[in-house]
C-alpha cells in the first residue's frame, strides 16, 4: 500500500460500496415517518460545469448532511437540477442545437463532478425542472393558484430587456452605473431603470398584457414573519423588509381640473411646502397626455415618455405638463410635471414635490427652477443654507408655515391632519406582484388559452402537462411561432382558442422544489401534504444572500400560498439558512468571465473541500491561495501515514502509564469541541482541531512506546471526526485500521467520560506552556533542568468564586457602591471593595492569612473577567497528566505540586495560573 494518499485512487471503489450498501438513500419508510433532518443545498443552474462556488456550497451541505447521520438521524440529502431558463437557449444558440440537448449534457457533467467530489447525495430523489413529470405541478399549481385569486391577467408597463427579448420582474433588474437602485425602498423615487441581471443590458419599458402572481396579499405577513426567522442572517432578513418596503404614512388627495389625484407620504406635515406635483411617466395622467396632440404641452409630454420608456430620461429630467394641481390643505394651485425620478409602481405614481424637505424633490426643484419653501424648522430654529437655497431639512421639528397648524411639532401636525377630508392613513408597499410571464422557449409553458368567447381558460388538470413543443430557432418569442402550439380549443365552450405562448419565470420551478423531492415518482399530487408538514421545515439550506429578494423570497410566500390551499400547515419553508461567502482569486471573485477561476478538480476533490471548508467561516469570503490548499493537502497526507504507520505493525505497549491519561483525555475533549463546532456549523474551527489532536497524536508517538488501546483510539476517533469533511479519506484510514463497516454509515465517536470544562482544561494547559515558553525566553534559560509547577492553595479557589458570585449579583453591593460614588458621597470603588474584601475573608474557607488578605484586595480591584476556573484537585490532575508535554517539549524534569497555604508560592500562585520556577 502507498503511503501517499490519491483520493483518485480510491474514489471509484468507496463510491461504489455506498451506493452498494445505500449509505445516502432514505427508503419510503424513513421518509413516511417524518422524524428526520432535512439538509439541502440551492439546487444548481445547469450551466455546464461546477464552479468553486458550488463546491463550496456542496461542501457544507454534505459535510452537514453526514454529521447529522453519523448522529443516528435520517437525513434527507437529494439533489435535483434547476434547467430552464433563457442562458439555456442562449447556450444552445451559440452551438448549434436545442436548449434540451444542451441542459442535458450539462445535468450528465455536473451530476458526474458532484460524485467525484465525494458528495452523498440520495440520487434516488433526483428532479429535474424541465421534465414535464416535474412542470406538469408547476401548471397545476398555477391553476390552483388562478381558481383562489392569486394570479391576475392585466396590462403593466414593466421591465423587458431588449438583449434577452424578454419581460423582467422587479427583482431581476439589477443596479447599474446611472440607473435605479432598485433596493431604494423609499416609495415614489428612483433614477432610472435599471440593468438585466442576466446579461447586463439597459432594461426598458413596455406596455403588455402579462400573468401574476398576487405576492402583496401577503405582503404584511411576509414582513412580519422574519422576526421569528432566527436561524435566518440577519442580513438577509433586512434586505427583504427593504424589498417589501412596508411604509406607514398618509395619502393626500390633491385635485387637476376636477378630478382626484392621489399621493403618498410618510411626511404629510410637510404639505405646506409642496411646490409642485410629480407625476411617474407611466403614471395614467402622464399616458393619457402623451396621447394628446392638440398643444405643444403635450407634445412635449409625448416625447418625455418616449425618452423616459427608452432610459434616456433619468435623474432629475421632467418635463412641465402645463397643467395645475390644488393642494387640498392650502388650497394653492402649483404646478405638474411629468418626472423621471417617480415611479408608477411605487407609491401611487404621484408624488407631492416638497424641495425644502426631501433630498430627491430638491435636486428636481433645483433643476427646473421651482420655488423652494421651508415648512418646518428643527427646535432649535438653525438651518444652514447652501447656494443661497435653504438645504432640504428631513427631520422632524415644529411647523413654521402660516395657518392653523402652526407652531405644531411634526408628529402632532401628522395626526391633527388625519381629521382632513383629503388626508387619510396610508400603508404602501415597495413589494410589487410577481411577474411571471417571459416570452422566452426554454421554460414551463402557462396553462392557459384565449378564447374570444370564455375569455381566459385554464387548461384541464387530465389534459397536463401542457408540453413545450419542437424547438425552432426563432427571434421573439418561439412558442407564438408555432401554429401547432397555439391553435386548440377552449375548454369551456369548445370553440377555437390560442394557448398561451409566455412561459413561467424559472424561479416559480424553484419556489417548490424542496417539496417535490419528498415524493419525486408521485403521479397523483406535487407532493403528499401529511409528509410535507412532518419534513418542513427544511433544517438546513444553504445558499448565496444574492437570492433573498429572488428565491428566498418567493419559496416564503409559496409556502403560505400552499398553506392556504390546503396543502400544507407549515407557512415558513427553512429553519435555518446558511449564506456561503465568495471565493476569491487575485482579489475578485472567481469567474470564468474573469480568467481567474480554479476547476474544482484541479487540486483533487478532497483536497478542494477541505481548503474551502477551513479557509473561513462559511458565511464570509476568502481569497484562494496555492500556499493554503498545500497545506489541506499536507493535513491529509500527515494523517494517512499515521495510520498506515499503526497499522504496518507498529505495535504498541499494552500497560498503561500516567502520561496516557492525558491522551485519553484529550480524546474525550476533542470530541466535545469537535461535535460544538459541527453543531454551530463552523468548519474552519473543525479543521483547526483535527490538525491540533493530529499534531498532539503524533507528538504523543514520538515521546516514547504509545499506549496502544489509546493511541488506536485516537486514530479511529480522527477518522471519524474528519469523515464529514473528506469522506474518501476516512473510509481509507477506517479500513487501514481494521475497523469494522463503513465509517460512512457508522457512529458518531462518544467520549469515554463527559468533560464539561473542556475549554477551561485546554485553556490552562496552553496559557501553561505559553508561560514557560516566556520565562525561558525571557530569562535566556536553554537548558532547564526542571520546570516546577505550583498549584495555588485550596483557598484561593474559593475566594475566587466568591469575588465571582459579587461580580455577578446585579443588584450587589457592589453595585451599590458604583451607584454611591457616582452621587460624590463615597470614593470610586470603595464600597463595591469592602463588600468583596469582608465576604473573603469572613468565609471559613479562607485562612486569616497575609496571602489569602492581598489575593482578596487583589480580586476586588477586578472590574470584571472572571472566567471560570478548575476545581483544585482537578486542576492538580490536569497539569500531572500534561506534565510529558513539557519535559518533552523543554528537555526538563517536571514536577507539579499544590502551594502550602501560606507559603512563599501562595502569593504568586492563582486559580488555573500556576507559580512556575525553572532552574
């Protein structure tokens, strides 16, 4: 056998025995009774090939997935393939073919690497969204959606993408240089349109008829069920209450020529103020202008919208519709302006224009030369002014305007107006309906048809799947180009009818997915609802935050959507959700585009996954460096030789001695911060263990004849505690070792005794040699003959935990004193001293010594840090067994020993810090 390992070497085998002995698959039974742990990974965009990011996605989830089952839980662990999609046809595009022959080669590649990496998927669970076994459910559960409300079928001006030939939802129009940020949450403003997400390209406005789904009916309930989401990043968190942007605040309902014109504020104390009214360009006033030709006004109207529509309107341009407004509380007439800086779809489209009081009113006011009036003023009455304009004033403050609210602070004005006829209280959202429709081949066809007759029609649930037709390479929409497709029958009356043509965004096939992995080979329901209740929530996912406003957002109000239905009782769909951070390479993220990415098997898979679990937590970034995946590779290398090395005959003693306790022990404490660390889902930390208890095993067989029942145990407890994170390895040291089964399928490693201060014991062990090491250091001591190490007196410990109960107790003397001498009445500290001092030395426990009096005002003087401490005999037995790590690493006879009660070394000795004198 090589002493070097090849996870290549091996991988085929251990592969094929856990597929053979169904390590990852969850039978019908497991999955019937409902009592086990769901761990899940974002299924992957079949793109062609794993990148980092997968992996290191994959990784946690896998590393999750094997902890929990080496725990005695059933885990459920699939994994499916997200394949429609636009970059799908584009992909195919550009080669020749067809998005299905495509997507399916990728699906064969990548499921390929997911299995060389090592990762234990139950693939017996295998989905894929673009068989029509799978969006045969995505029909019907819009169908179910349309029979109770949730789908609407109305014209919207809304975002497409002329490079895609595609409609956008809000979400996928990302910020780009000099467009919208579309994560502004405050309602009625924006600079721009926006950019694809996809590809980039400038997003325009259109007018078409489209499908929705009515995703603001659970607006409120989608906001306020993130405050219980405490297994959620609160980073997430927030950027969904930003996107659903709930605004509490008024609408104010001014009036042009007659006719009502509604606005939101949240600030309707600064009415006075407003000096015009703007108008979205897709706002109905604005439209009904631009199809006017008979004056100049709205002519220019005409061109403002076509420029606005095409993004060449941003920023501050507007355009003055000639018209008036009348503010209802003053009853002044101001001007209208249609401006591209309100949005039709935030607000009501309508914004009253308050310069003085809002940053965005100001910068259009100061452009097109509108009058600027001050209506409130902060208490103290001072406000700069910039360019001889008085800067826009945002906070609250007093009322400064002529009328019956002056001299009103702003919150008492905002309620006082609520009594107006004009003005009552408003709640608007910055959430807007879901837009599913995208014109696009590669996607679940909506079940629908038009017939001049019934109208809409949903298609009959025995007449789905409605399947995707033969594809043609077409510009526009490939489903309208075929006359196959679109001709058929309405369903209600028979007559002649149009399917139809727009498919469904992609994120709807992933808004449910989890559940259909439940019961895959279902053919009479998407999924069973008794199995779905006990399974939901998901225990773990893991996931980039860049989908909290995509995916992580609508699989929520999928859920409730289902719940309503009937289909489920869990309204949340994930406990907890882990944000993998970015890998990156010279700085940036790694990406093919870049030229600066690392195929995942570059380095060999275990190699890889044990580098991108260490190198951070699993929710921030790193950089990929050569240096550090030498040193995963390393690790791995440094321990199968030290089991090769054990299991080559290297024998061992079978009488104990007193320095093996210490390994024994340390056994057992590995295995409690191990199991902590796992549990927290802190791998990085996980690595640094295993490589410190490798360090510490090998140290221990270079010291002398290792005591073979606990060295072999230390070895087999490596194992296992490494097999989550490098599976192929583990299964070799376990089979090196003769151990029986699979390592795969087998027990998490118990400890021999419980050690509850397990860190406090590494802890003195390691601030120990630290001391010693600075001594010698220090001193200039190369040579030491002996290292005596003094245990404080018994005495001590109490007097700690005393002076540590007062630090605790909240309302102590202490306490107390802190109160006192903050009134002058009594120096700082003084009471809070005596206190601690009097309780010491009153204990029976301690002496009425010199020693024990200084250690007592010593402790007093402590404004906080008490960290707890070893009982003292433990203490004393922790140090005798750690005493071989010194005289090995020093060359030194050791002694420890505890401190007469009031000898020369009970002054210096302290509980868990020892006296320490080398000669």
């Amino acid at each position: 056998m090589s002493n070097r390992y090849n996870h290549a070497r091996v991988q085929e085998y251990w592969q094929h025995v856990w597929d053979r002995e169904g390590v990852y698959e969850l039978d019908d039974d497991a999955i019937e009774g409902g009592a086990g742990t769901y761990v899940l990974g974002m299924f992957p965009y079949t793109s062609g090939s794993l990148h980092m990011g997968h992996i290191r996605n994959y990784a946690i989830t896998d590393a999750v997935a094997r902890y929990r089952r080496m725990n005695g839980e059933d885990v459920l662990h699939p994994m499916g393939w997200d394949a429609f999609g636009l970059p799908a046809e584009n992909a195919a595009y550009e080669r020749g073919t067809d998005p299905e022959s495509w997507t399916r080669t990728c699906i064969e590649q990548m499921r390929d690497e997911l299995e060389r990496m090592g990762f234990g998927y139950d693939w017996s669970r295998e989905i894929t969204t673009c068989d029509p076994e799978y969006y045969r459910w995505n029909q019907w559960l819009f169908t179910r959606f349309y029979e109770n409300d949730l789908v609407e079928y109305t014209g919207a001006q809304v975002n497409w993408c002329p490079d895609c030939e595609t409609v956008l939802a809000d979400a996928q129009v990302d910020e780009g240089d000099g467009h919208a940020d579309v994560r502004d949450d405050t309602p009625g403003h924006a600079d721009g349109e926006g950019v694809c997400w996809r590809c980039g390209t400038a997003v325009e406005t259109r007018e078409l008829d489209q499908w929705f789904f009515t995703i603001t009916d659970y607006a409120d309930e989608l906001a306020d069920g993130l405050d219980a989401l405490d297994g959620w990043p609160e980073s997430v968190r927030e950027i969904q209450r930003n996107w659903i942007g709930r605004r509490e605040g008024a609408q104010i309902t001014f009036e042009i020529d007659g006719d009502p014109i509604d606005v939101f504020t949240t600030r309707p104390d600064t009415v006075f103020g407003a000096t015009y009214l703007a108008l979205a360009p897709g706002h109905e006033v604005a439209r009904e202008l631009a199809q006017l030709t008979s004056s100049g006004a709205s002519e220019a109207v005409a061109d403002f919208h076509d420029r606005a529509a095409d993004g060449r309107a941003e920023g501050t341009a507007g355009v003055d519709t000639g018209l008036t407004a009348t503010n209802p509380v003053t009853g002044e007439e101001i001007p209208v302006y249609v401006a591209s800086y309100v949005l039709s779809d935030v607000g009501t489209g309508a914004v009253m224009g308050v310069p003085a009081h809002d940053e965005r009113d100001h910068a259009f006011a100061a452009a097109h030369d509108l009058p600027v009036e001050r209506v409130v003023a902060p208490n103290d009455g001072e406000h700069g002014d910039r360019n001889g304009q008085p800067l826009p004033y945002t906070d609250e403050g007093m009322i400064v305007a002529d009328g019956a609210y002056e001299g009103l602070a702003s919150a008492a004005a905002r309620e006082r107006l609520l009594d107006h006829d004009a003005v009552t209280a408003a709640t608007t959202y910055r959430l807007r309906d879901w837009l599913i429709s995208r014109q696009r081949y590669w996607g679940t066809p909506i079940p629908m048809v038009h017939c001049e007759a019934c109208g809409a029609v949903p298609v009959p649930d025995e007449d789905l799947p409605v399947e995707l037709p033969e594809f043609v390479q077409t510009t526009g929409n490939p489903l309208a180009a075929s006359d196959e497709f679109v001709q058929t029958t309405c369903p209600d009356c028979g007559g002649p009818a149009e399917r139809e043509t727009d498919t469904m965004d992609t994120f709807v096939d992933s808004s449910w997915y989890f559940l259909r992995y439940l019961n895959p080979d279902l053919s009479t329901a998407p999924f069973e609802s008794e199995v779905a209740d006990d399974w939901l929530p998901v225990d773990v996912y893991v996931g980039g935050d860049e989908h909290a406003v995509l995916h992580l957002l609508y699989i929520r109000f999928f859920t409730r959507a289902l719940a309503d239905l009937g289909l489920l009782d869990r309204r949340e769909p994930v406990d907890r959700l882990v944000n993998q951070g970015t890998v990156l390479h010279g700085g940036e993220k790694m990406s093919k585009s870049k030229g600066n990415d690392v195929a995942p098997h570059e380095y060999g898979a275990e190699t890889t996954r044990l580098f991108v679990l260490s190198a951070a937590h699993p929710g921030q970034d790193f950089e990929w460096t050569a240096t550090d995946v030498s040193n995963a590779y390393e690790f791995q290398q440094d321990v199968y030789r030290m089991a090769l090395s054990f299991a080559d005959g290297a024998g061992g003693r079978t009488e104990s001695r007193p320095h093996d306790a210490y390994l024994e022990r340390e056994i057992d404490r590995t295995i409690a911060a191990v199991t902590d660390e796992y549990d927290r889902v802190r791998f990085h930390r996980v690595v640094t263990e295993l490589q410190q208890f490798a360090q510490l095993l090998r140290r221990y067989r270079e010291y002398e004849t290792p005591y073979r029942f606990a060295y072999s145990r230390g070895l087999r407890v490596l194992a296992k505690l490494l097999a989550p994170l490098a599976p192929y390895l583990a299964e070799e040291l376990w089979s090196a070792l003769d151990s029986e089964g699979l390592i795969a399928g087998g027990d998490w490693p118990a400890p021999l005794h419980d050690i509850p201060d397990y860190r406090t014991e590494r802890e003195l062990v390691r601030t120990t040699l630290a001391d010693v090491r600075e001594i010698t250091d220090v001193v200039e001591i190369t040579d030491p003959d002996e290292i005596e190490l003094v245990v404080a007196p018994d005495w001590s410990y109490r007097a700690y935990e005393i002076a540590r109960e007062v630090n605790q107790e909240p309302d102590s003397t202490a306490s107390e004193g802190s109160r006192r001498s903050r009134d002058g009445s009594t120096p700082a500290g003084q009471a809070a001293d005596g206190a601690v001092v009097g309780r010491i030395m009153d204990a029976d426990a301690v002496p009425g010594t010199e020693a024990a009096a200084d250690y007592a005002a010593e402790l007093a003087d402590r404004s906080g840090g008490f960290e707890p401490v070893l009982a003292p005999e433990r203490e004393l037995t922790v140090l005798e067994q750690a005493s071989w790590l010194f005289a090995e690493e020093f060359d030194a006879d050791v002694v420890v020993r505890r401190a007469e009660p009031d000898g020369e070394q009970a002054h210096r000795a302290r509980p868990n810090k020892p006296a320490i004198h080398i000669t």
